[in-house]
C-alpha cells in the first residue's frame, strides 16, 4: 500500500522540494497553505509528477481547527496517514526595540504554535500507521544571530518540542525527527533565488534527506539531523 504524507507549507521552498522528493517516489501526497494560488500552481507542477496521486489544502496552521480539517480531508481521500511534515514557517527580523508584538507573535503562532498544532492533529492517524514525524527547524535553533530574538526563540523552542515528543511517541511506535538546515536557496521571506545562490543548500537536497530518513532501518532513529552548505560562499 502506497504511503500517505501530509505537508504544511508545501506550495513552495522545502516543503516543495519534499512533495516532489515524494511524489517521485509513488508515494501519495497532500500539501497544505494558505496561499490559494501558490496550492494551485504547486499542485499543477506536483501532478505531473504523482499522475494524481497528490491533494492541496487550503489551512492555517495558527489554527488548530483548521489542521484538523486538513487532516481529515487526508483520511477522507485516502484513509491512512504516514508521514507528517511540519515545514510551514516564516521569519521576522528586527532588533528587540523595533520588532513588534504583531511580528513577534506571527512568528511565534507559525513556527512553534503551528506545529503543535500540526503534529497533535496528526497524531491519532499516525497511532494506527506506526508514522513518521518530521519538523523542520533550523540551525537558528542552536546558534543565536543580531535581529533574531523572534526566529531564534521559535527554533529554539521547536527543536526543543520535537526531542520533546520524540520521547513521548516512540512508545507508541512512531518515530520523530527535527531536520535543522542552514542556509536554503528558497523564497521563504519573500526573498527570490537566484543562480549566485548555487552553493546554498536546495530543496530538493532537503528532500533526498527526507527519503533517506524514510527509509532508515525501523529499529534507527536519527532525531536531530543539522545541515549546512558543504562549502559556505566567501564573504567579499
């Protein structure tokens, strides 16, 4: 039986390059956002690949409700939940003096709250299907930057959470992993990339990793995988 995984933020960047790396692999795939044309325009670029074997949905991971709905929408098309990608995220960058209330609590709801969210939606279908359960965080989760109170506490706080709920699931037969990447070649930020950005690391390196977790032998669990640039740019 085909296995059945579910993204958030998967219109584009890593979460993209991982429901290709699936879809490629046969598996069957939901991505979800809150972009209604970036879910559209990936989900046209991702059905070539899966021959329809692939979903989008529309949902807020602010919003427990809302990955909830998703979730089910999930077991209503195919009946089984796999494998879990908690992915969405954004970033606010500020000294503490001008970063705002409203930046930091976007910040905090998507990186952090959202994945609860995610992965307590989840959890009940990932029970039955002995799952998988994988957050992406960062290397911002351990090392500390100028204008990144918010973005560090968030992966501070996630990479915490999943070693967290690593130890609770295992009991229950589910693995759990966080994968910390450094420097991406993506537009998270609402940045766009561009061909000077070749030594970053690429979404489709972050969805090998992910393939590679998949396949691990059932009695290994990597649960915090780092990641970096094989050979970071020269600074000028």
């Amino acid at each position: 039986m085909k296995k059945v995984a579910y993204i958030t933020g998967g219109s584009k960047g890593i979460g993209l390059g991982i429901a290709e790396a699936m879809c490629k692999a046969g598996m069957r795939v939901a991505i979800s956002g809150r972009n209604p044309e970036a879910l559209q325009s990936a989900l046209s670029k991702l059905s070539q690949i899966a021959e329809g074997e692939v979903i989008a949905i529309q949902s807020d991971v602010r919003k427990l409700e809302e990955e909830q709905a998703a979730i089910n929408k999930v077991l209503e098309t195919w009946g089984q939940l796999d494998i879990c990608i908690a992915n969405a995220g954004v970033g606010k960058f500020a000294t503490i003096e001008d970063l705002t209330a409203e930046e930091w609590n976007s910040v905090i709801d998507t990186n952090l709250t959202g994945v609860f969210h995610t992965v307590k939606a989840s959890i009940p279908s990932l029970k039955s299907s002995k799952g998988y359960i994988i957050t992406i965080a960062s290397l911002a989760g351990t090392n500390f930057f100028k204008f990144g109170s918010a973005y560090n506490a968030s992966k501070f706080g996630l990479v915490g959470f999943t070693q967290a709920i690593m130890l609770d699931l295992r009991e229950h037969g589910i693995k759990v992993t966080t994968i910390m990447p450094g420097s991406v070649s993506t537009y998270f930020n609402g940045r766009t990339p561009s061909p000077e950005e070749d030594w970053k690391i690429q979404p489709e390196d972050i969805g090998q990793m992910v393939m590679d977790l998949l396949r691990m032998n059932p009695r290994t669990l990597p649960s915090k995988v780092e990641v970096r640039p094989a050979i970071p740019k020269k600074k000028a």
